[in-house]
C-alpha cells in the first residue's frame, strides 16, 4: 500500500519537469553555509532523472552556490495546492563540473534564457535601476546543481485522514513507513 503513494509522489515529481502549468516546476530550496542561517529561495526544477535526481540550474557567483560549497546538505519543499500535496525532499547537493554536460545544456538554453547567467556582475549585487543591468557576450556563469535525494516526506491533505508517510533511500532501494499527519 505504501509503494502507491510513492509512485504518486515520482509521477507528480517527473510532472513538474513534463507537464506544463505543473506546481512542482517551482520549488523552495533551503540551504546553510557557514553562518548556519537557513536560506530559502525559489528555484526551476529543469530534469528528473529515473532515480529522482533533480536538476537545477544557477549563476556559479549566487548565495547558494557558496552554501553548497560550505555544506551540500540541502532541503526541498514542493507543494500541489490542488491535489493538496506537500513533498519535502532532503537530499546532496551536487555541482555538475562535467563539462560536455555544461556546453551540451548551455547550448540547448533559449538565447532569452541565457540572460541569467550573463550579468556582468554577479546576481544579488545592488544596481540603481533594474532597467539597466549589463551583460556580457563571451563568457556565462552557468551551473547545474544535481539534487541527490535521501528522504522524501509526503503529505496529503484530505479527509477524513490526512496522509503522511517518509521515504528513506538505502542502498539505492526507497523504504517507506507511515507517520502521524
């Protein structure tokens, strides 16, 4: 019984990827550098691989990429209003140095999408007026961030009982169990 829930939760997970409009698309990233301060920011879920492994993509100069580099520890929190459903994800964060893998994704990039990974300084840096940012044209900051998932914790919210249950990845096998909602 528990393995249909977490056919669910990969279905809806490889959804956010393939199905347009999908709320998973969107998810909160936490993360903790050396100051110990939890992080929290939106990112684009770009890939699923067949074991669950999620991709994003980012500027190498942002906050995160140093949060990474101190602790690669991250969190995920992904939430289906419609469906109610709430996956929390913890898993590694892993910096893709592959470089075919770079130079085949770059390419693969919307020129209009190129934009967030070509400012000529680095993002979160303060400008006088968000009009006038400047790019450069011979170099990018691309990133791929590969999230290796450990535990995913699910959440339905429904009646008349609210589901919970946790996944936990060992020997490349996810072992579920039920939880109090």
């Amino acid at each position: 019984m528990i393995n249909s829930f977490f056919e669910e939760l990969s279905t809806e997970i490889y959804k956010g990827v393939n199905k347009r409009g999908h709320p998973f698309r969107y998810m909160t990233m936490a993360t903790v550098g050396n100051d110990t301060v939890a992080r929290l920011r939106t990112v684009v879920l770009r890939k699923v691989s067949e074991n669950l492994v999620l991709t994003i993509y980012t500027d190498s100069r942002t906050q995160k990429m140093k949060h990474i580099t101190d602790n690669n520890q991250v969190s995920l929190l992904l939430y289906h209003p419609k469906k109610m459903l709430q996956l929390k994800v913890e898993g590694t964060a892993k910096i893709v140095t592959n470089k075919d893998r770079l130079h085949t994704t770059w390419q693969n990039i919307q020129p209009n999408s190129r934009k967030d990974y070509i400012t000529h300084i680095s993002p979160g840096s303060s400008i006088k007026n968000p009009d006038y940012v400047e790019y450069i044209d011979n170099e990018n900051y691309f990133t791929i961030i590969d999230i290796i998932p450990s535990k995913i914790e699910y959440l339905k919210l429904q009646r008349p009982n609210h589901i919970r249950a946790l996944f936990v990845k060992m020997d490349d096998k996810w072992n579920g169990e039920f939880l109090v909602p």
